[in-house]
C-alpha cells in the first residue's frame, strides 16, 4: 500500500491494517510511503549476518595459519 506523506487517512488506514512503513519511493506524483505487513523482507538480513560471521571465520583463521606459518620459518 502506497500513500503520500502529507495524506493522514491513507496511512491511518494503513496503520489500522498493523502495516508498517517499508521504505519511501520517489514517482511520477512525488514521493510515497510504501507500506507492508510486518515482518516482510527481513528473512534475508539473516543469511547476511550468516555470511558475514563466516567470513569473520575465515579472516580469523587465515591470519592464524599466515601466523603460524611465519613463526615456523622464522630466523
């Protein structure tokens, strides 16, 4: 559901329908609210926080093996 900023009953429909603002968009009439259901499109910030802890992983442990590695060919 799309509303104006400045149109009260549109987003006090959209709010008596538990929709929660989503983003703002810029159109043809000027800029809108998006509204949607809760919860809608946040399943992928889990995989992101997913794929960043794996990559922290993999920092971590390649710096530990480079580390390693020198030590042992050290002077």
């Amino acid at each position: 559901m799309a509303c104006e900023p400045s149109d009260r009953a549109c987003t006090e429909v959209a709010r008596s329908k538990d929709l929660e603002v989503r983003c703002e968009q810029t159109c043809e009439g000027g800029p809108q609210l998006v509204y949607c259901p809760p919860d809608t499109g946040r399943a992928d910030s889990q995989v992101v926080w997913i794929l960043l802890a794996v990559a922290i992983l993999l920092a971590v442990g390649g710096s530990a093996l480079f580390y390693f590695v020198l030590r042992k060919k050290g002077p």
